[in-house]
C-alpha cells in the first residue's frame, strides 16, 4: 500500500541533543525545499501505478517522500545504493534528512527496485517541479539561455571487435551451459570454447602492435570469427530444444528457461552485427560501418567524437543541457541518435519559453549552434540578443558584429556553460552513467541534475 508521508516525529528524535546544530546549511535549506506535496506526489502516484489498488491493499510501502529524500542523497554525493544504505543507517543527519528517524529505513534492493520503477518520465516531471522552485524562490528568472552539448559514456570497456567477440562467447556459452543443466545434454555436450576465443584475443592484442604481423591478426581473426560462429550454431540448436521442451515441463522450469532462452535471443543477433563489422574491418578494410555495436551490455552505446585530444572517441549518448542564470539546468535531452548541434537551437528556445512564459533577453551556444537560420529565428522570435559566433572565416561587417562590447559579454557567460557541465560530471556522476539502458541513462542524468538543481538553489536562496 502506497504512502506519501513518513509517520510524525517520535519524542526520543525530538529531546535528542545537538542534532539540529549537526546539519550542514545547503542540506538544510535542501530539505525546506523539497518538503513539496508536488514532488511527493508525483512518485506516490508512480509507485501507485505499479500494481491494481496498490493505493488501498497490501502492506504499507516506504513512503513517497523517504524514496525522493534518499535518491536526492544517493545522486548528490554519487553513492552507490549500497552505500546509500550504510550512510542513511549510520548517520543522524542523513536519517533526519531522509524523514526515518527511528524507524528502520529501506535497503538498497528496495530503493534499486523504486528508482528502476519511477522511469524517466517521473523524473522529468520532479526536475520540471524543482525548476519551478527555483523561479518561486527567486533564483532565476529565465532573462539568460545558454546551451551545450556533452557525452555521458556507458558503463563499458573500451570496444574492439575481439573484445565483442569474446564476450559474446562467454555470455552466450554460459547461458547455454544453464538451460543445459536444466534440460539434460543432448546427443552431444555443449562445448565450452571460451578458453579458445580467449587465446585467439591475446593473439590479436599482440600481433596488433606491430604492422608486420599483419597476416598472423588475420589469421586469429578468422579462427575467433570461426569459433564465433560454432558458438552460434549451438545456441541455434540449443534454442530449438528448449521450445520443444517448454511444452512439457512445470511452470516453475518454463519461467526459468523462458529467460534463458530470452537471453540467447538477445545476444545473437548483436554478435551476428558484430562477425560483420568485424569482417568488413579486418577482411575488407572498410572502417567506416554504419550502425556499430559497441556493447553487447549497452546496445544504446554509441561512438562519438567532440574533437578532445585527451579522449577522441567516448562512448556513450549524446546529451544537450540548457541554462538560464545562476546554474539553473531548465532542460535537458538525452538523444537516442546524436543529432547536428545546429538542429537544438530552436527546441532550446521553445523549452526556454515553455518553463518561463517568456523568451530569454539574451541566448547563447558555441559554434556549433551556429548558423544565419539559427540566429534569425531567435530575432524573429523576440529575443534581444543573440550571441552565436560563427565558425571560418567571416565578412567584415561580421567581424565588426562580434567585437560588440555585448556579444563579448555574452561569449565569456556561455563560457560558464562548460563549468557547469565539469560540475554536473564531477560532483553528481554525469561522466560515466551506471544504470542500463536507454532508460537508465536517462534516469541517470535526470537525477544527477536534479541534485545539482537542489544543491545551487540551497546555496543561492536565501535562507
């Protein structure tokens, strides 16, 4: 049964000594802020959502607003759900913040489960929310707009094409050796050919090194594509069994190999894309494959390159965050397939004017926003001053327009724009996302923005 408030404070809380002089100001100024009956009922009305009546049957779940306190926690010092427990259980302060008390508090499984839950779009709907706190208290006013995009990477090893063909044999095999325990062997054993892929991948890291052992990496790469594709035809054979065998087993054994065998299905064909990437490569030549697999984890990943010398290539999702004054992140997108930088100027401008009612008085991006349409539009739309300064060489007339006292102005306040990012990465874990999948990602950075939102509001507004 879904509850939004914890039970009131106990006599013991309330004679405690000193525990109130323990809080640090932001996390105090935090918790007045969050004390909203909009936030909390936006994720009692998604929890409330999961099963049938779950709002008057069932045993009492962890309420709404301890769920929000702890994830708001969890993202603003970058813990883990299991040290989220540890610190919550350990920590007055922390329990006080978290509205537990005295009572005992969720453990991680509990609170992984929620979060998984909520989805993105309950998270969407809390960082809408805790803009609109900001623009109450003050912070902002939307007078300024800057934009900039970055990557958030996945939670992966560097991809090679040996390193997915390996584990794709490793993942699969495994699976494989599990429905076989639960269905007996065959006329013959699964054969586990891991340690063979695996030597195949030592042999293609070494002769890699050296230009002159070029035809001995092809020859590895085509004895780990061979057993590559031994291993698949197993998983063929074996998938075939096992629909013939779910006719004939219990419920409790069909639910098991029906995972297993979803499993299989998953990861075949993503190691079938990846036998081709890997032959066009290495047998052909031709690097430039359109729709890689970096992971067979992360399929979402993606290979994208902003032109960093210390990282050429990250792998990950392409995400657009937009700022008005005072560090406030109105908005942010995480892109399914990384769009030109030049096509999120107008849907920045659009969201800008959604959140305040308004059009910014000044609004800003780098060069890769940049183009005449861009900057027509957003003086066509009513914005004052439009600060995009165009790539190559320019007229000029343009060059005049750029050394304005006001456009100079407006390039060094974009420059925050990065800061902020640097921030968001640093502090609250947009460097490296460790949810999976799309969904996962964006719930990641939903989070980590939110906290960050929180954390500027608490130290900006006035106590």
């Amino acid at each position: 049964m879904g509850r939004r408030r914890q039970r009131e404070r106990s006599l013991w809380e309330v004679v405690l000594p000193d525990v109130d002089k323990m809080w640090p100001g932001a996390l105090r100024r935090i918790d007045q802020l969050i004390d909203d009956e909009a936030l909390v009922e936006v994720i009692a009305e998604a929890l409330e959502r999961r099963w049938p009546q779950s709002r008057r049957r069932g045993r009492s779940g962890t309420p709404a607003e301890v769920v929000l306190r702890m994830l708001v926690l969890k993202h603003r010092y970058r813990w883990s759900y299991a040290e989220l427990e540890h610190e919550v259980r350990t920590n007055l302060v922390y329990r006080a913040f978290a509205r537990i008390g005295c009572d005992a508090g969720p453990d991680a499984k509990t609170i992984l489960k929620i979060a998984k839950a909520l989805g993105p779009a309950v998270i969407e709907q809390l960082h809408q929310r805790v803009v609109a706190l900001a623009i109450t208290a003050g912070v902002t006013k939307g007078r300024r707009m800057r934009v900039d995009t970055t990557v958030v990477e996945t939670h992966i090893h560097y991809p090679t094409d040996s390193s997915l063909l390996t584990d794709g044999i490793r993942v699969v095999t495994r699976t494989l050796k599990r429905i076989e325990a639960v269905i007996g062997r065959g006329r013959r054993a699964v054969r586990n050919r891991l340690r063979s892929g695996q030597r195949r991948g030592f042999e293609i890291k070494a002769f890699a090194r050296s230009p002159k052992t070029r035809a001995r990496l092809v020859r590895s790469y085509r004895r780990l594509l061979a057993t590559t594709r031994a291993v698949l035809r197993d998983a063929d054979t074996m998938t075939r069994r096992v629909g013939q065998r779910l006719r004939t087993v219990d419920d409790r054994t069909r639910r098991r190999l029906t995972r297993l065998q979803t499993q299989v299905r998953r990861v075949r064909p993503l190691m079938r894309r990846v036998i081709a990437q890997t032959r066009a490569r290495v047998l052909r030549g031709d690097t430039h494959v359109a729709d890689k697999v970096m992971s067979l984890f992360e399929p979402h990943t993606e290979g994208i390159r902003k032109g960093k010398i210390v990282k050429p290539t990250e792998f990950g999702k392409l995400v657009t965050i937009q700022e008005a004054e005072h560090q406030i992140v109105t908005a942010y997108t995480v892109h399914p397939e990384r769009p030109a930088d030049q096509t999120l100027w107008t849907p920045a401008l659009d969201a800008h004017e959604q959140t305040f009612g308004r059009l910014p008085d000044l609004a800003t991006a780098d060069r890769g926003f940049a183009s005449a349409a861009n900057e027509q539009a957003a003086l066509d739309r009513g914005v004052r001053r439009v600060v995009l300064p165009r790539p190559g060489s320019k007229s000029p007339a343009r060059r005049a327009h750029e050394r304005q006292r006001w456009f100079r102005r407006g390039q060094r306040w974009r420059v925050g724009c990065e800061g902020r990012i640097s921030v968001l990465k640093r502090r609250h874990g947009l460097q490296r996302c460790l949810y999976h999948g799309q969904d996962g990602m964006e719930r990641w950075v939903g989070l980590g923005v939110i906290a960050g939102n929180l954390l500027v509001i608490g130290t900006s507004a006035p106590p």
